[in-house]
C-alpha cells in the first residue's frame, strides 16, 4: 500500500523500488520510535512530537518525489530535506533552545519561516488546501489584524513575533494536538492496521452480512452494522469507506440498490464509525486531552451517542427497504460467520484486551501498547495470521498512510492555535456567538453546528474538531452547557463534515468505489443521515444521554431517544405503517421531538402523537399506493427517492 499525497491519489499505486524501499524504512522508523517511545517512556515533548513529524513529513515528501519525474521530482526530494531539517532542528538544539528560554534567533527566523511553508505544503498534499487555507487566513490575520473594525482588531504584531509563537517551543505547530497524533493515535493506528492485516476486517464484516443478510435490505444493513464494528478498529471516514465499502457497496448493488444510494449509505455508516468505542476517531483523544478528561471517560460517554447515530441510520435504511420494495440476499451470498470466527476470530481477542486495560485505569499508551502485543502473539497461533517480515512491513505502510492526515491536520492546527492564544481570537469569537445567539442556547448550537460544518470541508474531523472547540466550545459552556456535552456537540457536528456537500471526504471516497458523482452521493448522503444531525441536539439538552445520571433515568431517557430517532426517520422517510402524508409526517416529528425532551409530560405526549400518527396511517393505509414503488422499476433505479 502507498500512501496518497492527496484525496484523489489512488492508495494502490505503484511507487519506484529505491522510493519504495526508502518508505519501507520511514515507516519502520515511524512505527518502531512509537512502539520505543510506548515501551521505555515518551522522551520531552518537542523531542517526541518533532521526531514523529519529521518521519512524517518524509513519507510525503518520499511519495511526492516518487510520483514526480525531472526537476519536479529534485523539488520534492529538496523540499523534504528542508522540511525534515527545520523540523528536526528543534529537536537536535532542544537544549540551547530550552537554555535562552525559547527566545528566537534571528536566522532561526528563516528555519521558522521554511518549517511553516514546507508544513503547508505538504499538509497541501496529503489532505488538500482546506487546512493550508484556513491556516494562511489565520496567519494574514495574525499580521494585518489590526485594521478590522471593532472587535476582531488586535493590537498588531509583526512577522518576527508570529513566526515565534507558531514555530519556538511547545505551542504552535509543535503543540497539544501533534502531542495526541505523536502517542495516543499512533498507537491506535498500529492497532488498526494489525487489526486489518491480519484478517478482523473480514470477520466482522462477514459477522454483520451474516446477522443482517436474511433481513429485507440487508446489503445496506450489513453496511450500517459493519462500519459500526469497522469504527472499533479505523476510527475515520475514509478508511471505513475504503475498507467496508469495496465489500458493502457491491453487495448493495447486487440487492438492487442503485450505486449512488450504495456509495450514500456506505459514506453515512462509515463516518458515525468515528464515534463508536472502544477506539474512536483521533478526534476523541483530542477531546480528552483538551477538556483534561480520562479517555475511558470519552469512551463511555459515546456509547449512547453512538447508540442513536445507528439507530438513526438503520432505521432510514429499513424503511428505504420496505418503501421500495427490496428482498433479502439469498441464502447462497451469505457468509459462515462461524467458519470465519473459527479461522481468524482468535485476533479480536486484542480489542476487548485494549477496553479491558482501560477499565481498570491504565493510560490509552499502556491499553494500545498491551493491546498490540497480545494481538501480535495472538496471531502466531494460526499460519494464516502470522505476522512475517513482509506483513510487518506492509502494516508499518498501512499505519503511516492511516496517521499521515493526522499528523499533518494537528500539526498545520497547531499553526491556527497559535495564532488564536496569540491574538485573544477565542475569546472574541465566543462573544460573537454569545452576541449573534441573543443568548439563545438553540441559536448558539445551531451556529456552532454550521461552523463545524462550514470549517471541516475537506478537513478531517481532528482538524474540524480542533478548530471549532478552539473557537466556537467556550460560548457554550459560558451559555451553561458542561463541558464534556459541549464538545461531544463540536465533535459530532464535524464529524457530518465527513458527508456534507460541497466537499464531503466520505463521499469522496465512496465515488471511487461506486462510480457514481461524488456530489449526488453527498447530496443523497444527507437524506440518510439527516436524522443524525440533529442527535447531537439531544444530548446537549439531557445531559442522561451522555451516561451522566442514575442507571435508570439513564436508560429511560435512550430508550425514549431511540423511540424518537425511530420517529424522526419515519417523518424524514415518509413511511411507517405505510405511505405517510405530509401531515402524518408533521405529527410524527412534533412526536418525536417531546420524545427527546427529559421530562415524563413531554414523553407522554410525544407517545400520544406518534400513536395518533400511526393510527391514522393504519386506517388511510391503501396498499396499492404502498407497493407503487415495487411494481414501479423506475423508483429502484433511482434508489427509492422522491
């Protein structure tokens, strides 16, 4: 496997043999200072964060060079010196530095300058222009500031003191958020790929075919279900496209989904796979290191988060089914899950070791790192998952490609932080939500939600989360929200970043499995999700819903919220018992919406309504418009949509 220098790179590319073998060793290196580091102690924080970017930033630059011939291909090799270097010069002069309390020399103001270009560029390459965009805005900012009107002006600083803050000591590009990419989520990465590599990525796949293949629309359910278990193990968008999708999404269009709602479902499924414990997405142990909260903690609170996400996306893709009138697989299409349990389900055993050591206190390091070594020994016991020199290898590939946009994503946000502490950006961008929101919490969310949105195209969810919690999380913990709900708000918010047009990443990368317009996937993505995004909205205003409260309120409160999940994708859908009419579908979302308030009264009432709705149906039900789209083969090929 190579690594992609952009999103549109075809990731099984082909790469020289000197350039190839040159990969080998950076992600060796990369993999093994993590793996040291895990084992003997993480060294000072600009030591291990410089080390592991500087590794990274050769891996670009070695897949640059190596997709480039002539004088582009020297430019490449000459950047990634340069990038290597002024990384890397940190590291080797920690101590003088350390000594003259980071003050900043004056020719170590052209190694600042080159660290931050080079950074941008190969951030430019690995994840697109969004984050060098975002970060360039922040740095003009930085610099001519001063000349806004109101309340966005500073105070003015020039160029020596901005290439300061961004590039000396440990804030900046050398941060917290390079800090988590540099020890937790490399770990979790290596996890992964070893996960994949020796075969759980089948399993679980053939497991959730296998409980979902006799249902009507199972395809899409096996999607929902597996990316839900892929989440475990990936932890982003992309990969969980990449990995279930060439499965799923054929499988789908066999059950006689049209492609483009098979690539949809597939994107929606596979970026909730981001929430889903015990190993969430990078942008979790982002939270738990910047709300100083345990990461079992974070882990636990998703459950319920997680729960509604699925509920939500499953039950659109059921009632999708029985709108259009789709079979369950045949018999013969179904896999043994148990024939696949028996041949390699030996090495999940490591992904109830990592929730094991964490639930009786240890770090996410030592969970990863014991974690990693049970499945290493774990996959000896059968020839077929034994992990030679030629796996290894191709694993080390596997992790760099998988912890390269967060590593360059934290690293360029470390430019954007940097700026912000500079600049007192966070504290004025909170007052404007404050200001904008007239103090209403709903508006706050509703506009912390569209940031989240508006920033993350294009960006991974680390690099969206980072962001949003950096500038938009402290308006509302200031208007009363705690603050584990508020950034689990932020989080999920760009989270549907992932899928929401016009730059979706998850529906980018479904269109290439699919075939189909990376738009219209977004686009039809959204239908299927819709419910999703307004699940956050439910935990920021019953705090239950986030395991905080007793055992019975809290279960209480998600069965009601799942109820009400149920509902609004039936309103969002237009069926239920049948055909829904416009205004059985109003009923039904009023319903659903009392149903997510805490409080008996509006329980009870959101009951009353969806039982009035339902009734309704049943007794206006005509069964020849509710089989329309079965006889009619013209709403199959166009997925069912209306």
């Amino acid at each position: 496997m190579s690594l992609p220098t952009d999103i549109h790179d075809a990731p099984e590319a082909s790469l020289p043999r000197r350039f190839d073998w040159a990969l080998n060793l950076v992600a060796a290196g990369l993999v093994g200072f993590a793996l040291w580091t895990a084992f003997f102690g993480v060294f000072v924080d600009i030591i291990q964060r410089g080390t592991h970017l500087a590794l990274a930033l050769a891996a670009v630059y070695i897949v640059a060079a190596a997709r480039t011939t002539g004088w582009k291909r020297w430019v490449a090799l000459t950047f990634g010196v340069a990038a290597v270097s002024s990384v890397y010069y940190q590291v080797v002069f920690y101590d003088e530095i350390v000594a003259r309390w980071g003050a900043i020399l004056p020719f170590e103001l052209w190694i600042a300058g080159a660290a931050t270009f080079l950074l941008l560029d190969a951030t430019r390459r690995t994840i697109g222009w969004s984050m060098v965009i975002l970060a360039l805005v922040f740095l003009i900012y930085a610099i001519f500031g001063q000349v806004l009107p109101g309340d966005l002006a500073h105070r003015g600083y020039d160029l020596p003191r901005v290439l300061s803050q961004v590039y000396m000591g440990a804030d900046g590009i050398f941060g917290t958020p390079l800090g988590v990419s540099a020890t937790f989520v490399i770990l979790i990465v290596i996890l992964g790929a070893m996960l994949e590599g020796t075969g759980a990525t089948g399993v679980l796949m053939d497991i959730a075919v296998a409980l979902t293949g006799r249902s009507r629309g199972g395809p899409a359910k096996a999607a929902v279900v597996g990316s839900s278990l892929m989440g475990m193990i990936s932890g982003t968008a992309v990969a969980n496209v990449l990995t279930t999708g060439t499965i799923s999404i054929p499988l789908m269009k066999r059950g006689g989904y049209h492609p483009r709602v098979a690539a949809a479902i597939e994107a929606v499924a596979s970026t909730g796979g981001q929430l889903m414990p015990p190993i969430m997405g990078a942008a979790a142990f982002l939270m738990a290191d910047i709300t100083e909260t345990a990461y079992g903690e974070i882990a636990v609170a998703a459950i319920i988060p997680a729960l509604l996400f699925y509920v939500a996306v499953f039950s659109a893709v059921h009632l999708e089914a029985l709108r259009t009138g789709l079979k369950a697989l045949p018999t013969s299409e179904l896999p043994d899950a148990r024939a696949s349990l028996i041949e390699r389900g030996h090495v999940l055993v490591a992904i109830p070791t990592f929730i094991g050591f964490l639930a009786v206190g240890y770090s996410v390091m030592f969970a990863s790192l014991w974690a990693i070594v049970t499945l290493f020994v774990l996959s000896c016991l059968r020839r077929h998952t034994w992990i030679g020199p030629h796996q290894a290898i191709a694993i080390c590939r596997s992790a760099t490609a998988a912890v390269l946009p967060v590593a360059m994503a934290t690293a360029a946000a470390g430019i954007i932080i940097a700026v912000v502490t500079l600049t007192g950006l966070g504290l004025k961008f909170s007052s404007l939500i404050v200001t904008l929101s007239g103090n209403n919490l709903m508006i706050a969310l509703l506009l912390t939600m569209a940031a989240s949105l508006i920033l993350g195209m294009g960006l991974p969810t680390a690099a969206a989360y980072i962001l949003v919690a950096t500038l938009a999380a402290p308006a509302l913990v200031e208007m009363g929200v705690s603050l584990i709900a508020a950034h689990f708000f932020v989080f999920y918010s760009a989270m549907l970043s992932a899928i929401t047009p016009p730059v979706a990443l998850a529906a980018f990368a479904a269109a290439a499995l699919s075939g189909e317009n990376p738009m219209r996937i977004a686009m039809t993505a959204v239908k299927y999700g819709l419910v999703a995004f307004l699940v956050p909205y439910f935990f920021v205003f019953d705090a239950r819903l986030l395991g905080d409260g007793p055992l019975g309120s809290v279960v209480l409160a998600t069965v009601t919220a799942c109820i009400g999940a149920m509902a609004l994708a039936c309103a969002v859908q237009g069926w239920a018992w049948g055909k829904a009419n416009m205004f059985q579908r109003a009923i039904l979302f009023v319903g659903a919406l009392l149903l997510i308030q805490p409080g008996w009264i509006t329980n009870i009432a959101g009951l009353a309504l969806m039982a009035l709705s339902f009734t309704w149906q049943a007794m206006t039900r005509s069964p020849a418009l509710d089989t329309e789209s079965i006889r009619n083969p013209e709403l199959s090929k166009k997925g069912g949509t209306s």
